[in-house]
C-alpha cells in the first residue's frame, strides 16, 4: 500500500531513529517514531502506515514479530501487513489517537523473554465465502455448505443469483459500516448498516441468500442498488452512461488483508472490456477500524481515459457537493435507505485528477477524464440507525467537510 493519505491518517516519512545495528540486542533502546497531527483538532483512531523497509534501513536487526509498539505506558495497536502476499511482511500499520497540533512518541520495544506478542480487539474484517459440496445445475449451484476462503477464481458457471458465494460477493466492514460488491456480471457495491461495533458479516446470509435484507439485532442491508454504481463501484463513463465492470474473461478476488486495524479485499478483472480496449483491472478495497471510508486503489494494464464511480439516485435523497484544499466530494443524503430512514453516501476524491461530475438514469457519477493506469478515491456511507448515527443533513456535511481536512493534512512521521 502506497504512503499516501488513507481515510483519515495518511503518512509522510521524514525520519526515523534508532540504535546502531552494530548494538547488541540486549543493550538496544526501543526504536521511536514522532508522530504529528498537524491539524488544529483531536483525532481519534489514526492509522499510520509505513514500509517495512524504511524501518529496517535504520534499524537492520529489528525483528518486528518480536515487538509491541508503546506510547509511554500505553500498549497501541497495530498490525503488519503483506500487501503483495508474497509471505513478507511489506509495512507496519499501527492505530493511535492524537491530540491537535501535538506530537506523540510511539516506541517500537522487544519482546522480553517469555512475554507472548500481543492480541487486539479485531475493528476490522474481510471475507469471501462460497459453498462446497454441492453441485451446479446450469447457473445454479445446488446444495453444499458455505466456507470461508482466501480465494477463488470464480467459476464460469456463476452469475447474479447462483446462489454460489455467500451474500454474493466478498464484505468488508470497520467497527462502524460493512460493505460489499456482487461478484459478478453487475460488479457493483452495496452497504450493510451496522448497529454494533462489533464484527457481523461472518454471521450474513448464513441463513438464506438475503435474509440480510430484513432488520436484524445487528443491522441490514440498506442500499438498493439496481443497475447502478451502487456506492463508489469502477466504471467507464461512456459519454451518457456508466459502464459497470460487465464484460471481463475471469476474475480472481482475494482477501488480501484481514487485520484488527485494517483489512482488504483485492480482485482482478482480466480482460474488462471498456472503451474498445481490453484491459486487466486490479481493485484494491480496503477499510480501516473506526473509518466508514473505503479506499479505493485502481491499476490498469492498459490506460484508459473516462474511469468513473459514483452514487445511485434516490428521488428522497438531496445532491450535496464540496470541497477543501486538494480533495472534494460528491454525495447525497436523504430518506434513502431500506430501513426508510436516513442514509449518506459520498465519494471523496482529489481535485487533481481532471474531474467531472454528471449523472446518468441511475447514478450521480464522477469522471476521471484524463487516460491513466492508476487511480485512488474513497467512498463512505453513513446509516442513522448506527450507534452514533447522524440525524440531520447538517451532521452528515460537518463530518464530510472534517474527512476532507484530514485527507488534506495526514499526520507525519518525523525524528
């Protein structure tokens, strides 16, 4: 994962210090990070990531199974990620809150001898879960009990409604909203209203395909999506309409992170058809504990101009556009949910990369105009039935217009 701002802490990696590797281990000092918030607010739950190798240019003989990260007395979580799962750990994720325009100390300090490494209340999850031991019948699967994987290679036979792949598609959730995408022809993503913290799609669709779609003690599915973009769903704008990923000769999804501070969900589209090319597309969806924003990663093989995501339309819901420094977004708001009560929704994006907004007969849209190979946004959707739910139009805009100042000032990490 790049060092660029994610949902609401980003990094800058200035500086690290630490004892010389020619130090023996038992005489070593904790290796310390400074980190800053240089916004004029307290943050809470920030996440901060930075490359394994940064860390161990400095400090060669840190072994990072073998730690626990501190602030003073304070025993703060984090977690190392394998962002290209190649079995390495590629960069440290660690979450801590901070006071406005303050520094904090974070120590990186050895395990004793004997002392376990430590446990973490879990914030986040991602999952997939198709059946097995049953049979197809046309497109349809038949029998079998539903397992979680890693993996899966899709298989030709599946489509909407096989009845194949657990709430049919991967989820992802933070302590605070759940997501997730039809893992099919339709390619689009839905929400999951939470009313708990605590983590829930292991429990989805265990029952019956959508049962999900009926209020239960830990929420519902709150979003009807159609042939929309849903929330926040890849697309190319075709001039009047946007084109879901439809047209594609396989698709591989992965969990790809599956963390207490932060998780993802990775799929590959090879050969989407868009534009008159055929391209592999590589989506990286991946969510933070106490963020309701999705960061969305897109790569390419072969560059196209028009990308676009977007928002379903509501006749309840009320258009809402704004923008701070270098990002901006577009949302909505309104009596917009299954539930029949209020529901946000927003896409936040940069400035700098030659946008427009527009809609078509199913969704609001923002374009990508300029032909890239990469591209990086964030969607969110906020739900009044959530434990600190908005209530009111006003909520929703205050918390979008914080999102946009933290996007624009990540913390930093400095000597």
């Amino acid at each position: 994962m790049k060092l660029i701002p994610f949902a609401l802490a980003g990094v800058s990696l200035f500086g690290l210090w630490a004892c010389s590797s020619e130090t023996a281990t038992s005489e070593q000092k904790p290796l310390q990070l400074t980190i800053e918030n240089p916004l004029a607010q307290d943050r809470t739950d920030v996440v901060v990531e930075i490359s394994v190798d940064s860390l161990k240019a400095w400090f060669p003989t840190l072994s990072l199974s073998n730690m626990k990260l501190m602030t003073g007395e304070e025993l703060i979580p984090f977690q190392l990620n394998d962002p290209d799962q190649d079995g390495q750990a590629d960069e440290l994720a660690l979450m801590l809150d901070l006071a406005a325009q303050q520094q904090t100390v974070v120590s990186l300090v050895p395990l004793a001898e004997g002392e376990s490494l430590p446990e973490f209340k879990k914030r986040t999850q991602a999952e997939i879960a198709h059946k097995v031991g049953g049979h197809w019948e046309d497109r349809k699967y038949i029998g079998g009990e539903f397992k979680n994987v890693d993996g899966l290679a899709v298989p030709p036979e599946h489509t909407d409604h096989s009845h194949f792949i657990r709430y049919e598609g991967p989820g992802w959730e933070s302590d605070l909203v759940g997501y997730r995408f039809y893992l099919d022809w339709r390619n689009a993503t839905d929400i999951f209203g939470k009313k708990t913290t605590e983590m829930v799609l292991q429990d989805v669709g265990l029952d019956g395909f959508d049962s999900y779609h009926e209020p239960a003690d830990w929420g519902m599915d709150v979003l009807k999506v159609g042939l929309s973009l849903g929330i926040g769903a890849p697309g190319f704008w075709q001039g009047d309409s946007a084109l879901r990923v439809e047209t594609t000769d396989s698709i591989n999804c992965q969990v790809a992170e599956n963390g207490a501070v932060e998780s993802m969900i990775r799929t590959v589209y090879y050969g989407w058809q868009a534009g008159g090319k055929s391209t592999n597309l590589t989506s990286s969806l991946s969510i933070q504990a106490g963020s309701r924003l999705t960061r969305h990663d897109m790569a390419l093989s072969t560059a196209l101009p028009n990308l676009c995501t977007g928002i379903v339309k509501h006749e309840n819901a009320e258009l809402l556009q704004g923008e701070k420094g270098d990002w901006a977004y577009l949302a909505t708001w309104g009596q917009q949910s299954l539930a029949d009560d209020h529901l946000g929704m927003a896409i936040l994006y940069r400035k700098a990369d030659d946008v427009n907004t527009t809609a078509d007969e199913h969704s609001h849209v923002v374009v990508f105009n300029t032909e890239r190979t990469a591209l990086t946004y964030y969607f969110l959707a906020a739900w009044e039935q959530e434990p600190s739910g908005f209530q009111t139009k006003e909520e929703f805009i205050n918390y979008l217009d914080q999102q946009l100042a933290e996007l624009n000032a990540p913390a930093a990490v400095t000597l």
